[in-house]
C-alpha cells in the first residue's frame, strides 16, 4: 500500500452528468449540492488545483423558492460599464424574467472566483423548463 497521497491530474477523471430537479427547491440549499459537485468535492479522489467535478443539468428553474422576504427586498444589481448604467431589480422580478441568471449567479459565487473557476462554471447548464438537449445517461444529484 503506497504512503503518498495521489493527485489527479486534467483529464485523469470521468465525467458524468448529474441532473437537478429544482421544482419547489430552496435556491441557496440547492446551489450549495451544485457547487459541490462541479468542484468534485464529492468524489474521494478531489484535487484542489484539478477541475474534478461532473456536469450540472438544471430543469425547471422558473419554480425555484426563496424563503422569507427575500424576492420583494435582495436586490440583483447589473452594471452595464457606462457611467449611470445601474440597474436594480428585486430578485422576484429578476426571477420571473430571467430564472437561469439567478441560479447561475447563486452558483458561481460559491466556486473558487479562478480561471479554474471559471472552467468549472461553464459544466453548469441550466434551463427554464423540463425540456434540454443532454440526453445522456443522467444520474439524478442526491438531494
């Protein structure tokens, strides 16, 4: 039995696709498990500087919930780059209009702020309804 520990290395990991129901889930819970598994802490062989993780697939992100106040009161800020170009809405609205935006951004602010970061972000996909064109063989995110 070796007594050093192994690190994986790109390309040394199988990726499955997981999928995520989010139909009645909590945002903030549910984004956690997402970050979880595209980071790869969930697999025994997770390296820190190796993006070990899997694929996301999130269906019917219109019926995600927030507890509480928080769709009249958090507000979700866009920033065009010009000067007064500031725009505020409440997160309801934000998530009547665009529902992926909130449940990418609710992700991405739990994944290292990297490049290795950004690679990973882009395993999440996300979309509106039932329907998506990953027809794999899913497995379904422990939830």
């Amino acid at each position: 039995m070796p007594r050093q520990t192994t690190f994986a290395k790109n390309g040394d990991t199988d990726r499955a696709w997981r999928h995520v129901d989010a139909d009645g889930q909590i945002l903030g819970r549910m984004a956690v498990k997402i970050a979880t598994v595209l980071m790869g802490k969930h697999r025994p062989g997770y390296t820190p500087h190796v993006d070990t993780g899997d694929y996301v697939v999130v269906t019917n992100a219109e019926h995600v919930v927030v507890t509480g106040r928080k769709a009249e009161q958090k507000k979700v800020l866009r920033y065009s780059g010009y000067p007064g170009g500031l725009k505020v809405r409440t997160l309801g609205s934000e998530m009547e209009k665009h529902p992926e935006r909130v449940i990418e951004s609710a992700v991405r602010r739990m994944l290292p702020k990297t490049r290795l970061g950004r690679a990973m972000i882009k395993k999440l996909k996300v979309y509106r309804g039932t329907e998506h064109p990953h027809n794999n063989a899913m497995q379904p995110l422990d939830s």
